[in-house]
C-alpha cells in the first residue's frame, strides 16, 4: 500500500470494491504521507491483538512486545502489562527499551493519548523547569470530564534540587509554559481538538504535596499491588486514589496558548491535512 501511495499507482492486487475508494483518498503520488504510514506499522501490528508467545531467541528489531514471565515453579505464564521494544542485539541476546504500561489511555473526546506519547510531552516540559532549579519526582494524570469542555489534568510532584522550599521556587509563568508545552507535544488530533473545535480545554497541571506519590504507592499496595512490581500508574482510574491526590494539591496552572494545527496539504484540488488522509486510509483497510 505505501508503495502506491509513493508512486501514486495502483497495484493489480487491489480489489474493485476498494480501487475506487482509494483513487479518490490518493488522487496521485506522495511520498510524504507513504513515508508516515511506514513509520506507523509497528503501532498497527501491535494494535492487532496477537496474543502468540514469542521466545526471545525470536524476537525482532524494532518489533513491541508485552512482557510475560513464569516463575521458577509455576505453570502459569503471567502477563506484566509492560510493553518493550527490542532495540538491538549483544551478542545474541535482545535488549529492551520500556515503552509504556499496555492499554493505558487518556482521553477526553475522540482523541486517544497513549502512554508513550504522554511520558514524552512531559520529558519535554520538564526541561523548562530547570531555570528554576526544580525537579519533577513523578507524576500522573486524569482524564477530567465532569466538565465541558473536558481536558487533561497531571498531577505533578515537584522536588527543589536543594532541597530549598518548593513553594518558593515555583514560577507561575513556568508552569503555565510547561502546560503549553506538553500540549504542544501531543499527536495532531489533539491539538486539532484543543485548537480548532474546541472540543478539548486546556491542559492543566495541578502541584501536589512532596510524599503525595509515595502516599498513593502505599494506597495501591494496601489494595493487593505487589509492592516489587509497583509502577506509578499514569492514569489514574480509581476514585479514592483520585481523592487522595485531589487532597494534596498546592496550586494549579492551565495552558494559556492553543497549540499549532498541522500543515494542510491539496489532494484532488483540496486542502486536507497528513492526518486526515492517514485515518481514512485506516478505516478503509481495517
């Protein structure tokens, strides 16, 4: 398929039914939007369900896979929720990069924030903190829809890298900045929504106390979470644990800016946007 989208040609083993809906999504050759799709293949294979167990002696490149162990005498495989990606070989042996927690959502419309994407929107607004001399400790996220508009909310644990009172370190316009940031970082429906149809509010980040998230890893393990497992979870779904960060919270900031919209380019004489070609191509071949 990516190969007719460069070339702007339809191979013989396209079907009927579908040559006419492709012609008119293509309407000729871009190599910009085959070289985009291409890039997403291992994001739609993973998608796809396959539930086969793969040994690692056959594991591949680049490939994603969700972890799953044994232990020493057990006959049960247990499936840790954690999905890798192989990044290379030592020797013959495979080495894992953590990508995200499997099936972790945020969404507030029809949009869809997947952990990797959220973990990399707040690696890139925590650079700004650093004129302050803060760092994050850990944070997580909820998808607040009591409201309309609905909107991201991240609780974020702040820690002075002196040590120094936290409160007096905090810069309002850094933190409003850091919430445009992380906005500006996630995928093109979401700044579509945020920007153009004003389906989505603006990002919010709310400051809880220092020790709130070792407060919520004690909650979970109290609940039956294996305290050598623990991770953080980033979204959170549990209403007490909801409570329990809500009750910490020391000051809240919102993006005061609407994130940029991609690009629109012409197909058939009319503008539409990268995305808007990838998702009808989607819908079509799934």
């Amino acid at each position: 398929m990516c190969s007719n989208i460069r070339s702007g040609q339809l191979s013989d083993w396209i079907t009927d039914s579908c040559r006419g809906s492709v012609s008119i999504i293509l309407g000729g050759l871009n190599p910009q939007l085959a070289d985009i799709i291409e890039d997403m293949q291992p994001e739609i294979m993973e998608s796809e369900g396959n539930d086969t167990i793969v040994d690692l002696v056959n594991v591949k490149l680049g490939c994603y896979y969700e972890l799953v162990v044994t232990s020493y005498s057990g006959l049960h495989r247990y499936r840790m929720g954690d999905v890798l990606q192989v990044t290379g070989f030592y020797n013959s042996a495979p080495q894992f990069k953590f990508i995200r927690r499997q099936n972790v959502v945020l969404s507030v419309y029809l949009e869809a924030t997947m952990e990797e994407d959220l973990l990399n929107a707040v690696t890139n607004a925590t650079q700004l903190l650093k004129s302050s001399d803060i760092m994050l400790r850990d944070f997580t996220c909820y998808p607040h829809i009591s409201t309309v508009p609905g909107h991201y909310v991240l609780y974020w644990e702040l820690k002075g890298n002196n040590n120094d009172d936290i409160n007096e370190l905090i810069d309002t316009n850094v933190l409003m900045e850091c919430c445009s940031v992380v906005e500006e970082s996630l995928d093109a429906l979401y700044r579509k929504f945020r920007s153009k149809d004003g389906s989505t509010g603006a990002l919010e980040i709310r400051v809880v106390q220092q020790g709130t998230f070792d407060s919520l890893m004690e909650y979970f393990i109290a609940q039956g979470a294996s305290i050598g497992q623990y991770k953080t979870p980033r979204c959170i779904k549990s209403s007490a644990a909801l409570e329990l960060l809500e009750n910490r919270v020391t000051a809240r900031f919102f993006s005061d800016k609407l994130p940029h919209v991609d690009t629109l380019v012409c197909v058939n004489g009319r503008p539409t946007s990268i995305f808007s070609q990838i998702n009808a191509i989607s819908r079509m071949i799934l």
